[in-house]
C-alpha cells in the first residue's frame, strides 16, 4: 500500500480544529491505552525538562502498547527510546552536526539547492505541480547531499520513510519488511564509510561511535535511517502545508516573504507554530512514562503513567499567544514547542530552519505572481502517515 487520498472531505491543516488548552486531564491512545493528555504550553515544557519523565521506561517492564503497527520509533535501541548517560553517548555522534553554526555553513549549498530546483520549477507546464517540483524533491536532496547518499534511488529513500513513519497506511508486515531493508542499507552504508570514510554525516558518526565506548552498530543503524526520514519527512509536511496556508488565507503575507530571508524566517516559525503536522493524533515521539510521582499544572501525575504531549495546543496556548490566525510578521514572543524542549530537543530543529526560511523566501521572491490552482475542497491529500500533507497542489505565476 501507498500513502492516498479519500473521498473524504479534509480541512487544510492550519483549519485543524484542536482542544483547548487545560490542566492535565485523562485520555486514551488510538491503541487504547491510557495516558494522561498534557496541553499547556508550560505544563509540555515541563515534562519535557524533567528526569522524571522518560521514554526508556516504555519499554521497560510493563511496556505498553503506544502504536497499532510498530514503525521506526518503537525501537529500544534508537536515541529517541534511551535516556541519560546512554542518551547522552548518542546525541553525541551527532549533535556536533546540527549546531547553529555548523548550520550557518550549509546556507549557501542549501540556498543553491534551492536555486536549483526552482530553475526547473520554472520551465515546467502551466499548471505545474509545487510538491513534485519544489517541496517533496528539497528536503531529500538537502539531507542526501548531507549524508553523502546522492548516488541511492531517491524513490528507495521515499520508499522507507512512509513505511517508517506509517499511521496505517500499510501493514505491520510491510512496515517490517521495509524495516528490514532500511536497516540492511543502513548498515552496509556504515560498513562502507568506516572503510571508505568521506565527507559526509554518516561517515562522521561512524567516526563519533567508534571512539564513544557504548555506541555499537546496533545503535548507530537506527541513528541513520532515523536521520534519513526525520531530515526530510517534517520539514517536507511543513513546507507543503505552509504553501497551501499562504496560497490561500495567508496571501497577504507573500510579498513580505519576498523581501528578505529575515522575514521568511519570522514567518516559518509562526507557521510551524500554528499549522499542525498532525491529525491531532499524539505523535510517538511526544509520549513519557513517570517513573515517580510529580505535579504537573496542579495536578499528581502517579508514577508509571504514561503522558502524551499535545504539543499542536501547546502552541496555540492564549495564555502564551495572541489567538486567531498568526501574524507572519510578529516574532514568537516565547519559543514554540515544535521541536520538543530540553534533552530530547530536535537535533535537525536549525536545518528545518533553515530549508523552510529560503524555500519561502526565494519562492515569493522567484514567483511573486504564485496563484492558487487548487481550492480548499479540491486538494488531494497524503494520508496513512503520521502526518498530513498535501499529494499534489497545482499553481500558476
């Protein structure tokens, strides 16, 4: 099976209806199991930056069932799954990578992707397709020139991350045959930078991991097919969603984004702000266990809970920011939650960044006259992920 469409008639993602924002208040997973729903933008921040809640523990004794189909997060030995020292020990390997400041270095390579894919946006037919043309094809060039995988089959690469990251598009046992071949992959693309090393993330983890004593190839396997689908698959869904916003309610906003990467880079975070990846579904990811009693928002968490971070309010929280639809030209009077807070912090947080920023710049800058060819009710959707985001979406200039 493949991601599709349905007859079913879908709202654009920033039309998402959410729930308010509240103290912690009991729920239940798609799996039926029960959490607490965590909502507040502080209360989210708080679990996030406190050692009482983990995700080792979830897959401790007891663990309980988190997802329907198992997919790439529901990995003991991934670094999302580890905590403390061991945590620690993996983000290491690759942390060093995704610093402000080594991401100010790519901004020129990036920007010429950018460039790049642009050029041939623009000789293209009348309606032309934006996400087959610009959006989909950014993120997997940038994270493939990245980690030196220029020479794999990008429709591969396309291939793993849907299954990765399936919410029921397909089949616990396709997802697990499509895990196996990542992992085959990855492996062997470990076994070949460590003989061959080069110039590239991989070839620099396996570096890190071989001087690290504790990081084996067990561990460093689930780091690079993760780094694979999380540098592209968000910052993919972000940026389709933020087309459809700025084609439609969001227009007024598009001159703004051709004048400079400083406003686009305003306008990128409000949008990742306030337009949901997410069905308001809770993201794998977003899920702790408290391993001992603690207050959040007023209200006694017991130990060995299970909480889920609705991070989609969090954002949207009236007490932290103005309500209705966002101003694209008013920085962020407090940090979003986007990207998590504290240790399990988005490494790839500053590159989604920065793709988002120069796509939306140099996009408005390039097509200022960028026209709609879809409505609301007419666009096709990818669906069956854990994320939602448009398949096709025509446009004129």
């Amino acid at each position: 099976m493949t991601p599709h469409s349905t007859s079913r008639p879908l709202v654009p993602m920033h039309h998402m209806s959410l729930p308010e924002s509240g103290p912690p208040r009991r729920g239940t997973l798609a799996t039926g199991t029960p959490v607490w729903l965590i909502s507040r933008h502080a209360d989210v921040r708080q679990v996030l930056m406190d050692p009482r809640f983990n995700r080792s523990s979830l897959y401790g004794d007891d663990p309980p069932r988190l997802l329907a189909v198992p997919n790439l997060l529901d990995n003991p030995d991934g670094m999302l799954n580890q905590d403390g020292p061991a945590h620690q020990r993996l983000r290491r390997t690759v942390q060093r990578a995704f610093t402000p400041r080594a991401i100010a270095r790519w901004r020129p390579w990036v920007a010429g992707v950018v460039e790049t894919l642009l050029d041939r946006f623009a000789e293209q037919p009348q309606p032309a397709d934006i996400i087959e043309g610009f959006t989909r094809p950014l993120p997997v060039s940038v994270i493939c020139r990245l980690m030196g995988l220029d020479h794999v089959d990008r429709e591969s690469i396309r291939h793993w991350s849907d299954h990765a990251l399936s919410g029921g598009a397909h089949t616990a046992e396709e997802v697990g045959r499509a895990m196996r071949e990542f992992g085959e992959f990855a492996a062997q693309l470990i076994a070949e930078r460590r003989a061959a090393p080069g110039d590239d993330l991989v070839s620099e983890l396996v570096a890190a991991g071989d001087a690290s004593p504790g990081v084996d190839d067990p561990q460093l396997v689930p780091l690079v097919c993760g780094l694979v689908v999380a540098g592209h698959e968000t910052t993919m869904t972000a940026l389709g969603n933020a087309v459809v916003y700025l084609l439609t309610d969001g227009r007024a906003a598009w001159q703004g984004l051709a004048k400079d990467e400083a406003a686009a880079a305003t306008a990128a975070e409000q949008l990742l702000r306030t337009v949901p990846l997410s069905e308001g579904r809770v993201l794998p990811g977003l899920i702790r266990r408290a391993v001992e009693d603690a207050e959040i928002g007023g209200v006694t968490i017991p130990a060995g809970s299970v909480v889920a971070l609705q991070t989609n309010v969090a954002n949207r929280d009236p007490h932290v920011y103005p309500p209705g639809p966002p101003d694209l030209s008013a920085p962020l009077p407090t940090p979003s939650v986007v990207f998590g807070a504290g240790p399990h912090h988005c490494l790839g947080a500053w590159l989604a960044r920065l793709e988002l920023e120069l796509a939306l710049h140099h996009l408005a800058a390039r097509f200022p006259q960028l026209s709609a060819g879809f409505t609301p009710d007419t666009i096709s959707w990818r669906e069956g992920q854990m994320t939602r985001s448009p398949l096709r979406l025509p446009v004129t200039w």
